[in-house]
C-alpha cells in the first residue's frame, strides 16, 4: 500500500514539473516527457503490474489535461509500462544503461505511436516533419532529463524497500 501511495505521489509530482517547471525551460514547445521517466522506471523496477498500473494513470492524467481524446495517453503508457515491466527480471539498480536505454525507446514509440493515432489517420502525411521537429526533440530533451531524474526515482524505490523489509521483521 505505501508503495502504490508513493507511486501516485512521484506521478503528480512529475505531472507538476512536467506542466509547470519544465514549460519554461522549453526548446520549441517541447518538454521533457517525465510521465514517461516514472512509468518506465517504476515498470523496471517493480515488474509489469506496476507498470501497467503506473502507466494507466500516468497517462489517464496526460490525456485529461493534455489530450484531445480521453485514453490515448493512458493505453499507450499502459503497453509501455507493462512492455518496460518485463525488464525487471534483468534490472539491477547499479546499471543505469538499461533504464536510460528504455526510457528512450519508451518515448520514441509514445511519440510515433501517437503520430499514428493523431495525425497519419486523418491523412496528414508529413511524418518527416513531425520526426524532426516533434518526437526527436522529445527523445533527446526526455533522455538528458531522464539522467538527473530517475536516479531520484531509484533513490525513493529504495527507501520504500528499506522501510517495507523494516516493516515486516517486526513481524517475524
């Protein structure tokens, strides 16, 4: 239960960097995707239901203050983070190539597939365009980001680990 309440904190917490801090360091109108960072580290760090999870409501807040449609966002993190969630079995806190390396893929494939959905249906077929000037940016800005961020994320997943194991020794 405390994990899944920490959870939702960092999830707003990043929400409130995202919409607010992170817009007036923007480069072109974009920002650093931070509900990405969260659904991909909590994911790797915690197996495929939490990222599934975190991915849903990640996204289901993205789409209510963000989207043009309600749910876009929240499928397209939720496969994301129950994707990510796989790499658990492999993750080890001290690499940090393989978290950094996820969070990449995870916004590119956000960014393309919501090119898809949004754009390339409606016959707007300029993916040149919107690659250079929208989902590269994106990547680079989220990735760079992602460095500072997701050892503070890291950091939080540990202490509740700490704290839960404290937790249950009392018991035994």
């Amino acid at each position: 239960m405390r994990k899944t309440l920490v959870t939702f904190v960092l999830i707003i917490i990043c929400f409130i960097f995202q919409s607010s801090v992170f817009s007036y360091f923007s480069f072109g109108g974009i920002v650093p995707n931070l509900l990405i960072i969260i659904t991909a580290s909590t994911a790797m760090m915690r197996g495929e239901k939490a990222g599934l999870f975190t991915g849903f409501f990640a996204g289901l807040l993205a789409d209510i203050f963000f989207g043009d449609f309600i749910c876009i966002y929240a499928i397209i993190y939720m496969y994301e983070g129950y994707i990510c969630g796989f790499f658990h079995r492999v993750f080890f806190p001290d690499n940090y190539i393989l978290p950094l390396a996820l969070i990449s893929i995870s916004d590119f494939i956000s960014g393309f597939i919501y090119y898809i959905l949004m754009f390339l249906l409606r016959a707007r077929f300029d993916m040149g365009h919107y690659m250079t000037h929208v989902i590269i940016p994106e990547l680079i800005y989220t990735s760079v980001v992602a460095v500072f961020v997701y050892p503070i994320i890291l950091f939080v997943n540990t202490k509740m680990d700490m704290i839960v194991s404290k937790g249950a020794r009392k018991f035994v």
